[in-house]
C-alpha cells in the first residue's frame, strides 16, 4: 500500500507543478507570470503573454490558427516575434 501513497504524493505534485491542468491542448492558462515574452515561469509549450484584463499568464504557443481552439486567436506577443493562443 506504500506505493499507493507515493503515486498519490507524485500524481498531486505534478499537477499543481503544470498550473493545476489549466493548459495543455485546450490553448488554456497555466497560470501567472511576470515577463511577457519569457519561458521560464511557464511550462514546455507555454509562454507568459499579457493578456488585456486578465494581467499576464502563460498561455500555448501557436504558429498558426490551427494550433488554437475555435474559442481562441493566435495572436504576437507585445516585443517578440513568437505567438500564443489568446482569448
């Protein structure tokens, strides 16, 4: 039953570590950051993008409108030249 409890801790851990499954392939939030433009508080395919009244969240990457969800643009990123999924 150990590992059950070491499952559980490592299943929990991951979860809050990917902004408690708010992103992923719905082009969604994965939470807060502080740089636009920045990798490096966003997990692997997110990027910190400011978005208009919601402050600044990490957000999918995109190359094309393909990449998003029908709900959402591929839109630049104020001071890059990379795109991300945006409301």
């Amino acid at each position: 039953m150990r590992w059950v409890s070491v499952l559980s801790a490592l299943i929990l851990a991951v979860t809050i570590g990917c902004g408690g499954g708010d992103g992923g392939s719905s082009g969604g939030s994965s939470g807060g950051c502080s740089t636009p433009g920045s990798t490096s508080q966003c997990s692997t395919g997110t990027i910190c993008t400011n978005i208009s009244g919601d402050g600044n969240q990490c957000r999918q990457l995109c190359t094309s409108q393909a990449d998003c969800p029908a709900n959402q643009n591929c839109n630049g990123i104020a001071n890059t030249t990379l795109k991300s999924c945006q409301p």
